[in-house]
C-alpha cells in the first residue's frame, strides 16, 4: 500500500530506484569490461548525472560487474553472459526523470527480448 501524505507522517520522497533485470541480452555486448564500462558511462552522460567515480571488474572467462558513483548516488550492474542477462540498479536523490532516461538508454543500448524492472520511491 502506498500512503499518500508521507510529508505529514515525517517521511519525504528523497529518490527515485529502479532495480532490474534485462533477459535476453546478446552475449557481446555484456561479456567484456570494455562494452560494458561504455554503456555505463554513456547512460550517466545521456542521464545528465554527474559522475564522481566508477569501477569496473572483468569475470574470467567472462562477465562484468560495476558501479557509477554519481553525486546523486549510483548506478550499479553484474552481468551473466552464459544466462544473457544483466542486473541493473539506478538510484539518484536528484530528479526522477534522470533515473528513467538512464534505464531507458540501458534498454536500448543492451536490447533485451524483456525485463524484470521494480520502482521504489525512497523515503
């Protein structure tokens, strides 16, 4: 349930997070440290985040998980390339609408065949 006056009860919407999975995704595209950190820092740039630092990590043979810090918060991801999915998670205390263009750029740079996506208003 969802309550309508969070202000009254104390409570603010402090950020927007979409935690989510991506099935389908070609192989390619989410096997390797480099295509990977591309899209990253490509959607926090079309996002109109502001970076502060990222990190990435190469799997053997493959694989790649990873994090965007930004000033908002953060944009984090783990790929599977033998299950051809991705697990997304994009949090930012900034504006809302930032957090669904980064998720929609991920959608069509990663083209999944379909996604699993939940939305959490935080606070």
């Amino acid at each position: 349930m969802v309550e309508k006056n969070l202000e009254e009860k104390g409570r603010v919407n402090v950020g927007k997070h979409i935690v989510a999975d991506l099935y389908g995704a070609k192989q390619e595209l989410i096997a390797k440290k480099e295509k990977v950190m591309e899209v990253m820092e490509s959607a926090v740039r079309f996002a109109g985040m502001k970076k502060i630092k990222s990190y990435y990590k190469q799997f053997k043979p493959w694989g790649v998980t990873g994090i965007v810090l930004i000033s908002e918060s953060h944009i984090s991801i783990h790929t599977w390339p033998e299950y051809n999915l991705v697990n997304l998670d994009i949090f930012s205390c900034g504006e809302k609408k930032k957090v669904e263009k980064a998720f929609e750029f991920f959608l069509r740079r990663f083209k999944p065949k379909y996604y699993k996506k939940i939305e959490i208003d935080r606070g």
